[in-house]
C-alpha cells in the first residue's frame, strides 16, 4: 500500500496544492517564511493560501510506501 502527496514548486519552494482551476493552482502552506517570500495570504492562525498560474507551477507527487 502506497500514500500519495501532491506538491507544487514555485521559486524553489515546495507547498502544498490544495485544489485547481483551468488557470490556476491554489496552493498553501503553514511556513510563515516561504508564505511571505511567495506572498501568500493568511486565512487560519498557522495556515497560509494563494494562487499561482498554471504555467509557473512545477508538479511533483510523491509516493511513500506504507507498511
């Protein structure tokens, strides 16, 4: 059995995608320092949103075995 993590990268950084558009990534993360660098709003107390273009987005998933 296998979990399966959906990343993107935008400036070197890795965030999470959250959901998507024809247009965009919605993406977030819950590190203060990568948020303010990517400008990146805050909408919970430790939790940061925004979205990118599609076209300055790099996708990677990840895949970790589980035992």
């Amino acid at each position: 059995m296998y979990r399966y993590a959906t990343y993107a990268v935008i400036n070197n950084y890795k965030v999470n995608v959250e959901k998507e558009n024809q247009e965009y990534y919605f993406v977030g993360t819950a590190d203060c320092k990568v948020a303010e660098v990517l400008g990146l709003q805050r909408c919970d107390k430790y939790y940061y949103e925004g979205k990118f273009p599609k076209k300055d987005v790099e996708i990677i998933e990840e895949k970790e075995k589980i035992e």
